[in-house]
C-alpha cells in the first residue's frame, strides 16, 4: 500500500515531490533485498528517474503484477524518457503484454505522444512485438464497431512505425484499410477515425493517394454523413489507380461485410466495390462480378442504389471493356421486379440506359440481350405509372442500340408490338412515353416499319388506335418472325391486369385474324386465340373488354370465312415514306 501511494506522488506537477517520491521509492525497494550496489545514495537534485528505473529494471519479475498502477504513474512523463528508460518499461511489463494491451486501448482517442512512444518502443522488441501485433489483429477481427476497433488501428500503425516493422505493416494494411473504412459511418468518432486513415495511407506510402482525394475534396465528402459514401467511392477510385498491389487483401477482408448485420457495413463496402468494379484487373473483376450480383438483390434499398449508382457512372471505355460483367449484375437486379422496391428497380434501369450506348457487339451474349429484354417488359405491368415510363423509355435504348439489335431483332419487334397495345395504359404519362419509343425506336428496317405506321395513323400528335393495329397486323402477315411475335404478345396481353390493354390485346386479335391470309393462318394461333377469349369471356368484368373480346372471338370462329386478296405491303406503307 506504501508503494502504491509514493507511485501516485510521482504524477505531482512539483518536480521536488516527485523527486522526493522516487527517492523514497528507491530506499523502500532496496530495503526489500534484492537491489545489488545500485537500487551509492542520490542526491536530492539528482533526476530520481534514472534511480528509480534502475530499482524498477531489477526488480522487474516481482513488479510485473502492477503493471496498470505503474504504467499510470509513469505516462505523464513518457515523453520525457530516454530510449534506454522506454526500453527498461518495455522489460518490466513484458512478461504480461495482453494486459498492457488492453489497458492502452482502453485510453481516449486520438492517442496523445505519449501513449503512442510507448506503443513504438514496444513496437523495437522483436519477440514482444510480434506476440502483441497477433494479439492486436485478433481483437481487430472480433471487435465491435465502434472505438476500441479504431484504438487497435491506431495502436498497429504505431506498433509497426518502429524500425523493421515495414514488412508486417503491409501485410496487415488491408485488414487495417478496411476496418478504417468500415469505421466511416460511425459519426461519433468520425473524426478520430480520418486521422488514423490519413496516418495509414501516408505510413503505407500511398502519398499519390492522398493527393488525389485532397484535389477531389473526398475528405469533406467522407466528414459528412450524407456524402460519406461518395467520399468511399473517391476513395476506392485512387485506390485502384495507386494502391493496386493492396486491392486483393483489401477485398478479401470486405467481402464478409457484405453480408454483415449492419447496414451500413453493407452500403460502404458495396460502394467502394462498385467504383472498385471497372478499374481493377481480370483476376480480381471475377470476384467483384461474383459479389456485387449478390449485392444487387440486398434487402436494403440504399445497399441497391449504391451498386448502380457506381454501375451508372462507368465511362464509355469502361463499359466496352466489361459490359458482360456490368450487364449480368443489372439483370440480376431486375431478377425480381415484382417485389423489388421501385426505388432500387429505378436505379438499374437508370444505369442500364447509361450502359446501353456504350456497348460493343461482341460485348452482349444474346442470352444476356434477351433476358434484359424480359426484364423491361415485364415492368409495364406494375402497378406504379413511373416504372411502367421508365420501362418504355428503356425499350427506346434497347432498340437503338445495334449491339442488342444485332442478337435479338424479333424480339425486340415483338416488345414493340406489345408496348404498343399499352397505348390504351390507364396513364396518360405512359401512353406519351410508349409513343415517343416507338416514334423513336432506332434504325433497324424491322423496327422502322413500326415507326412509319405510327406516323401514317397519327394526325396532331393524336394516334388512330384501330387503324394503327390495322395496318400493325397487315404488315406482320409478310414476315413469318413478326406474325408469330404479333399473336404472342396479342395473347399475353389478354392477361394484362389493366382492362385498357385486355381491350386492345382483344382488338389486335381480331385485327390479326381479319387482314392475315387464310393461308398464312396457323391453326395453332387461331385455336389459342379462340381459347383465350372464351376465357375473357367468362372472366371478364369489364364491358369494354368483354364487347371488344366478343367481336375478336367471332372473327376467330368464322373459319371460313373469305377475306380479300392482300395489297402488296409497299402499297400499304407509300404514303408513309420521306
């Protein structure tokens, strides 16, 4: 107890008591036993820290167990330490160093000098700094976010500043990075945690780094919570540009965040992946593609969001480049449109529209053409008018993209004449955003048939809808591809859950069946057709629908019926022609 209240004395602000403490400190330890001819007697003005290091160094096995009372005494005056006297501190609580781990994490934040020359000098003893580092990493990999996670970064940096701890730093960097990183969207201690990362980047010699995220302000963007992962993606931008040999254990270590709990984890490394995804080389795009396709069916909206809005602003190169890989992660997004959150579904088309002009023609597998196509389509059966705009703007950029035309022409004919019975969608918005897709709806001959009908059959902006599915329905009788996507779209329609649309779908129907050739008449497409109607029929509690089915279905049962011989196709289109 003696000893324990001179130990306290010794933090007194006057230079006699503590020099008075250490003295008497001095006499009660060598009267202990063990303390050859240091502990002749010091003078009182003598620097009582030279005797009492001397007392403590050979007394070092039995002080061990005061290790916190000693080390508590002894801060105040770190600093002032010489490198032999840091050694003889190091020595004394060397035989317990989890203990004095602990106990130098717990202090506050950001590390004063004197804690951190303490960690330095622990960092020179080769043996007990290794013993430390794999202690520090385990508590890094099990720690709770929040500030002991950033205590054991900072501790690490200042561990292995001393010399020789070059060749552990870089290799415990990423897990150092990431933890760092995954700190940022804690804001109570926001602040701390931009100062270990600034120390980090600049301790791992990633100067250039630095550089780039001052020119591009990312450091203000990362202090923010509302910009914060626009400040990740800068980051992870010049990261992939300077920091390239570090990248692959920087994913290692974020991929199981993830699929962490918090959401946050989740939002900040889905960020930085997403940014990471066009500059970062073969091997390590592979496992981005693998993870991010996970990500973009997330049960968090802004996890979602963070992905294409990092897809949405890849460059013209980057999207030649790896427009397989980005294609693949937007279908996997639009996977399940019946459920997605509408937010998130807005997003991906938002990026696939940016993606589209970019792509090259040995760029889209066809398989991938068409399984974006389904995915748009689909859409124009939701509930919400903007997503079913949305969709028809985008079928606008399929159809004008030649690396998609060149795969799946007829498929994208048949999306045409399915989007146009949505003419008849309940909104208005929706009937303009269909029309202005297939006013505009690219250059392919197949395609541009379309748009001379609509222009033929419209007077002031006001489109005639029964002639228009007139002349739709002459002209899909010259092309077998076309006439069968007609009668697809025409039965799928039936089942739309909008009665505008069943009522068209029904008027196209009898269209097809009036003005194709009886010759050209397959007879699996009128038995569909009569099957699907007697259906409506039955089903139908729509009068509009019902009166328009029931007119389609006679024509339909009306086999033998003559029809007119057909006029030549560019009779029909002439007056359509610039």
């Amino acid at each position: 107890m003696v000893a324990r209240f001179i130990i306290q004395q010794m933090t007194s602000v006057s230079e006699p008591s503590r020099a008075a403490s250490g003295l008497i400190l001095a006499h009660l330890l060598i009267a202990a036993g063990n303390t050859q001819s240091i502990p002749g007697q010091p003078s009182f003005p003598q620097d009582c820290s030279s005797v009492c290091f001397r007392v403590l160094e050979a007394r070092r096995a039995e002080l061990t167990r005061q290790v916190s009372e000693i080390l508590d005494s002894l801060q105040p005056c770190l600093l002032h330490l010489t490198d032999r006297q840091l050694r003889v501190v190091v020595r004394l609580v060397s035989g317990r160093p989890e203990v004095l781990a602990v106990m130098l994490l717990s202090r506050a934040l950001p590390l004063d000098s004197s804690i951190c020359a303490l960690w330095r000098a622990l960092g020179a003893e080769g043996k007990l700094s290794r013993r430390l580092l794999a202690f520090l990493m385990r508590k890094l990999s099990t720690s709770p976010a929040g500030h002991e996670t950033l205590a054991v970064t900072c501790a690490v940096q200042e561990l292995l500043a001393a010399p020789g701890g070059k060749g552990p730093f870089q290799r415990v960097f990423p897990q150092l990075f990431g933890a760092l990183l995954l700190q940022m969207g804690h804001s109570e201690i926001l602040g701390e945690t931009m100062l270990a990362l600034r120390a980090l980047l600049l301790q791992a010699q990633l100067g250039t780094v630095m550089e780039e995220l001052e020119q591009e302000a990312a450091w203000a963007l990362l202090w923010s919570s509302k910009s914060h992962t626009e400040g990740v993606r800068l980051l992870a931008r010049a990261m992939a540009q300077h920091g390239g040999l570090q990248l692959p254990g920087i994913v290692k270590v974020l991929v199981p965040f993830l699929s962490s709990d918090r959401e946050q984890h989740r939002v900040t490394a889905t960020a930085f992946f997403s940014e990471l995804l066009c500059g970062s080389e073969k091997q390590l795009k592979a496992v981005l593609v693998k993870t991010l396709k996970r990500q973009a069916q997330d049960s968090s909206v802004p996890v979602r969001l963070q992905l294409f809005q990092g897809l949405g602003r890849a460059t013209a190169a980057q999207v030649e480049e790896h427009s397989r890989e980005l294609l693949a992660i937007i279908c996997s997004a639009l996977q399940d449109t019946d459920v997605a959150d509408r937010q998130a579904v807005l997003g991906a088309l938002s990026s696939l529209s940016q993606v589209l002009p970019h792509l090259r023609r040995d760029g889209v597998a066809r398989d991938v053409a068409a399984d974006v196509l389904h995915r748009v389509t689909v859409l124009w059966e939701r509930d919400d008018a903007e997503l079913r705009c949305v969709g028809a703007n985008v079928l606008g950029e399929l159809c004008r993209c030649q690396a998609v035309t060149a795969h799946i022409k007829w498929e994208l004919q048949g999306a045409l004449v399915c989007l146009a019975l949505h003419f008849q969608d309940p909104s208005n918005e929706v009937t303009q955003a269909c029309l202005l897709t297939l006013n505009n709806s690219g250059s392919a001959p197949e395609l541009s048939t379309i748009r001379r009908l609509i222009s033929k059959n419209q007077e002031e902006g006001v489109l005639d809808f029964r002639s228009f599915l007139d002349d739709l329905a002459f002209w899909a009788s010259d092309f077998p591809e076309a006439l069968d996507w007609s009668f697809s779209c025409a039965l799928y329609c039936l089942s739309s859950r909008f009665p505008e649309v069943r009522a068209s779908a029904a008027v196209f129907t009898e269209s097809l069946i009036k003005n194709v050739p009886q010759s050209l008449l397959s007879r699996r497409w009128v038995d569909q057709s009569v099957g699907a109607l007697t259906q409506a029929l039955q089903e139908e509690s729509d009068a509009q629908v019902r009166s328009c089915a029931s007119r389609a279905l006679e024509c339909c049962t009306a086999s033998q019926r003559q029809r007119p011989a057909k006029e030549p196709l560019w009779k029909r289109l002439f007056c359509c022609w610039p």
